[in-house]
C-alpha cells in the first residue's frame, strides 16, 4: 500500500446510511478513508497504517443475536477510535457501560451541551443542533469515562474514555444537520489523532502513475473513453503513465449526446494529445437492444457488448491485455460491490455489475476509490479543459437509460435534440455550473397537444436537474420559472415528436438520480 493511504482513517461500516458520508467529510479535509466491513482483521487494519478508525452507525441494536460481527481486537489498538450513534453504544457495551433498548427513539434534530475543555468539542457552540437516529440509548457510561455531551431530552451526547484514546458521539457529525458537525470531525482527524492531510489530487496523480507503471508492466492498454470526466481523466492519466502503449478507444454505441463523439475526440486528441481513435459500433448494440424494456437488462447487455466491442477493436490494433475504465467509488457502493454484506443493489453499472466473466483483458481502474468531485480536482490537476472538467455526469449505457421502454433510432434522435436545447438553454442562461447533473428524459407516454389548429398525439419528455456534491444523494434543482419556460418551448416547437414537458421534483433519496 502506498505513502498516500498511510496516515490516514479506517471506517469499519456497520450498516448506517451515512458511512459513504463519513468517508466524504474526511477526505474533504485531505486525509485519507477507506470503508471496509466489520469483521475485518485487526492485522488487516494494521496494514494501512491508520492514525485512527471510525464505527460507523447502523440500523442493528449490540443485544441483537443477528448484529454484526467484528473483530473485538480492535479494541486493542493503541490509535484513536471514534464510534458514531450505533459506535458509540457498541464501545459503550464493550468497556461495560449501560445500553438500554429504547422505547422512544431520537429522530431528526436536537440540541447538545457539552464539556467544550475536551478536544473533540473545541470551538463548537454550546447549544448548538445536531442530527440524531437511534433507538437504543446510553444510561450509564463505563466506568472512568467522561459525558461529554448531553442532548436536550438528557440522553448521552457523547463520551471518551480516560486514556483520551476512544471517544464516541451519539448524533451524527458527518450530516450537514449538525452544525458544528465539520469542526468535530477536523478536531478528531488532527487534535486528536494526528492525521497526515496528503490526500491531493497532485499527490494521487504520482501514487496512480506508478501504480498503472507496476500493474501494467511493457503492456499495452486500451483505455475506454465515452466523452465524460471520468474517462477523460482515466484517458489521460494513462498517457501521463505509459505514453503510446495507451490507446484511448471511444465506441459509439448510438446512445451519446448530440455531437458528443467528435467533441471527445478533439478534447482528448488535440488538447492533451492522447492516441485516440474513435469506432461506430451503434449497429452491434442496438441490435442487441432491440425489443428490451428492462433497464438491468439494458446496462448488462451493454456492459457485455462493450467488452466484445473492445475485444473485436483490440485485436485489430494489436496485443492488449489490458482495459482501463472510468469505475468510481459510488459505481462500486450502488452495484452492491461493498466492504459490508449488508450492502443492496440499487442498479448495477454497465462497468461493475455488467461485466462478464469471461472477458479477455485485465482491468485498469485508477479512480475506482474516487467520489466525482474528486476526479474533477485530478482532471485540472492533469490540465483537462475546463468545460470538459465541469460536464456533468453522463451514464456508461448513455441514453439506453434515459429512454424509458424501448429503444429505436427514431427515440433516440428525439432524445438527442431535445436534450441539446435543454444543455444549450442552460449554457445561455448561466446556470449550468451550479447544477450537478441535467438530462432529458423520453417518457413511453404520449399525449393530446394541439399545434397549428391540429391535433397532436405525440411524446411526454421529462426535464431532470439535481444539485449534489458526490452522486451519493442529490436534491432537485429549483429551476427559475423563466429558465423553464425557455426550455419548454424550445423543445416543443423545435423537436417533432414531443408536444408536452414535465419537470422532476424528486430527491435522492428517495429517488435515484437517473430515472433507470
């Protein structure tokens, strides 16, 4: 394991909604955090040199027979240890404190008052609010141990031992709802626990260059590109690593944006001078789309004709044993493929659960342990131009899950063009930075319109905007009414075949972003 994991925070993840957002928070502040599952080994842990470890919550209770498992010798280990909500009762029962099944739990916000002299709570308001969600409760601390923070109905807040070597909070730091939640996590990362901030997007860029070098060998690499930041920066990292022994490969499946395949060419080619070539491979995955309305199926039949696609490409450019792809972490967390068990496929990703197994090449996937914003501050790193830095997030599958029901070339020209107005009114009206990701999405509903003193019966198109920081939960943008309105018009007199637009006002959760 490289320098640049060293240092750094172990969060074992018992199950909470939130453990992603604890990894968020930490790596804001330049250290490093990697989630792994409970029952991991302690030599395990041991091995990444971590200068602390975080219990995440959960949903279980310590009393249950099914709560999970772990290994009690973490509780041996001479380095900080911080247990949030289910954390805290489980260090509670572990060094013989009190927990009491509760009969009434704490949800949603909450005031504290706490000890401020303890490092943890420096510089935090008395008073000030905090998110809560449990049911189990803390009646009793271990002994030795200190209350340091109690909530306004006078249930423990928060406690540390004597040794100043294990402290536990019963609400949630890590959620935006906890005012001073930022302070807290900074005061446990560098007060207390001494962590090294090296986690940089200059610093990434040297651990992966060597890492791509090792794994690769004298190697060849065909580098999957589809025209968003994640493979753009995949794309050129490999060149930055191995140069010409990297070939960037785009393969227009027919389900890109208006124009989005030349645009990546010239990104990629002219401004950082990557080897790319570029191959329409739409009639392949079409065909094997035809008839299919089922979106799991969708991104599998996708994920798989990608591989033969570039197996077919590959052996007529030469050996290459290798397949370097835009993977991120929340690709791997929503297809299932966690550190915990308890994790649930929310949809497979055509690059992680689509995959088939008996593929010819070996994956290369540098940004895999990477949140979105991440990548982004590694793609101006690696001098990507600035539009293509900020484009937002684009689907592998492309417009396979943004066309609900059946795909044909008729449907996806619709897509294409309505959703170019859509991008280009909101370039016009200087907005499309402060949202995370906008799309277009054709609806198998059609409806009465009338259009010249005619009857229309024609498309219902959906509109999609949502602002976010990592994918991991989004909230709807609230799009001025003017803005709307543009848009709307714009696509109906513009895009034969739709005569009516709808605006999406659902959050993640408990939406997901993209409608399949």
């Amino acid at each position: 394991m490289n320098n640049i994991h060293h240092g750094g925070v172990v969060i074992l993840d018992f199950g909470s909604q939130y453990t992603q957002l604890i990894t968020r928070r930490i790596r804001e502040q330049n250290v490093y955090s990697e989630i792994l599952s409970p029952e991991t080994s302690v030599a395990e842990i041991e091995s990444r040199k971590p200068k602390a470890v975080i219990l995440s919550g959960g949903p279980a209770s310590v009393f249950a027979d099914d709560s999970p498992q772990f290994d009690p010798n973490i509780f041996q280990m001479d380095i900080p240890i911080l247990g949030i909500c289910y954390g805290l009762q489980l260090l509670a029962h572990h060094y013989n404190g009190k927990v009491e099944p509760g009969t009434k739990g704490e949800y949603g916000f909450a005031k504290i008052h706490h000890n401020n002299s303890n490092a943890l709570f420096d510089q935090v308001e008395d008073g000030s609010q905090v998110w809560l969600s449990h049911m189990d409760k803390v009646t009793d601390v271990p002994e030795g141990w200190s209350v340091l923070a109690e909530s306004s109905n006078g249930v423990v807040a928060a406690m540390s031992s004597p040794d100043g070597k294990r402290y536990a909070t019963q609400f949630h730091p890590e959620v935006a709802h906890t005012t001073f939640g930022e302070t807290i996590i900074n005061n446990f990362l560098f007060k207390i626990s001494k962590c090294d901030p090296s986690w940089t997007a200059g610093n990434f860029i040297q651990d992966q260059v060597q890492k791509i070098q090792e794994q690769v060998g004298e190697g060849h690499v065909l580098c999957g590109v589809s025209g968003g930041v994640d493979s753009s920066v995949v794309g050129a990292l490999l060149h930055k690593a191995i140069g010409d022994r990297s070939t960037a490969v785009l393969i227009d499946h027919g389900l890109l944006r208006k124009n989005e395949a030349v645009q990546c060419v010239e990104d990629l080619k002219d401004g950082l001078g990557v080897n790319i070539q570029s191959f329409d491979e739409s009639e392949k995955f079409l065909e094997k789309l035809s008839g299919v309305e089922d979106p799991e199926r969708k991104r599998k039949i996708i994920g798989e004709q990608f591989i033969r696609s570039f197996e077919h490409i590959a052996s007529g450019i030469g050996k290459m044993g290798y397949l370097a792809q835009g993977t991120l972490y929340p690709d791997v967390i929503e297809s299932g493929v966690s550190h915990s068990k308890i994790a649930h496929v929310i949809k497979s990703h055509h690059n992680v659960g689509g995959l088939p197994e008996d593929m010819e090449f070996e994956l290369v996937e540098p940004l895999r342990e990477l949140f979105k914003d991440e990548v982004r501050k590694v793609g101006r790193e690696l001098g990507l131009p600035e539009d293509l830095v900020n484009r937002h997030p684009f689907p592998g599958p492309g417009l396979a899950v943004r066309i609900i029901g059946e795909i044909t070339k008729e449907r996806i020209a619709i897509l294409q063009e309505a959703d170019d107005i859509y991008m280009n009114c909101l370039h016009e009206a200087g907005i499309y930075d402060d949202i995370w990701q906008a799309f277009s999405v054709l609806i198998p509903v059609k409806t009465v319109g009338v259009m010249g003193d005619q009857r229309t019966y024609e498309n219902l198109l959906g509109l999609r905007a949502v602002t976010s920081s990592d994918g991991m939960t989004a909230d709807w943008y609230r799009m001025p009414d003017d803005v709307l309105s543009t848009i709307s018009n714009r696509i109906v007199n513009s895009v034969k075949g739709v005569n009516r637009v709808v605006y999406d006002v659902t959050s993640k959760p408990p939406g997901t972003i993209e409608w399949e």
